[in-house]
C-alpha cells in the first residue's frame, strides 16, 4: 500500500491551535496534530476509520466516517464538497443502518484514532 505523506505546515497549524484553545503542552499537542494529520491523509485515500472527538457538549462522540471521492459525489449538490470552515474538519459519516450524512467537528476537539 501506498505511504501515507502528510504536510508539517498541517500539522504546525493543528498543534498551534491545540495549544491555543485547549491549553495543552506543546508534545501532546503535536501528537494529536499528527494523529488527527494522518487520519485525514487515511480518509482521503478512501479508508474508513474510526476516531473519537469531543463535542461543544462536552459529551465524547465515536464515529466512523470516510472521505472516500465516490462517496462525496452521491452526498453533494453539483459535485462540491461542504463549504470548508476554518477550524472545522468535515467528514462524511457511516452509520451501521449503512446510511451517510456529512458532519464536521472542531479540530481543537479531536481527541484520537480508534485502529481497525
């Protein structure tokens, strides 16, 4: 399988604003901008994954998602992906009824990856 390439300038901006708006130490702060780095690249690439981030609740959300290109045409209107926010990773989520929906969390808010 191909390597997965992921850019540091990606993962400079996560661990900044991990920093920034959770307060944490630089090292944690650059793990989870790796990992959350890496499961990008992973989804782009046509994986499904499984994560865990926490919500503006505060309460903890597991979900499974893709960002899989054929996936992205049957949910978008002209063939465009959702208006990109700043701050926000969208994702296309797989329910287990085999349904989908776009849904976006806080990149600040990612906790982890949960391995297949």
């Amino acid at each position: 399988m191909k390597s997965i390439q992921i850019r540091t300038s990606e993962v400079a901006r996560y661990a900044a604003k991990n920093v920034v708006v959770n307060g944490s130490d630089m090292l944690t702060a650059t793990s989870k901008a790796v990992e959350l780095a890496t499961l990008k690249a992973r989804l782009m690439r046509g994986e499904i994954c499984k994560w865990v981030y926490r919500k503006v609740s505060g309460e903890i959300r597991v979900c499974t998602g893709t960002l899989f290109s054929d996936c992205c045409k049957n949910l978008t209107v002209g063939g465009h992906t959702p208006k990109k926010v700043y701050g926000q990773f969208a994702y296309i989520e797989i329910f287990p009824d085999g349904t989908m929906a776009w849904r976006s969390f806080r990149e600040s808010n990612f906790v982890g990856t949960i391995e297949n």
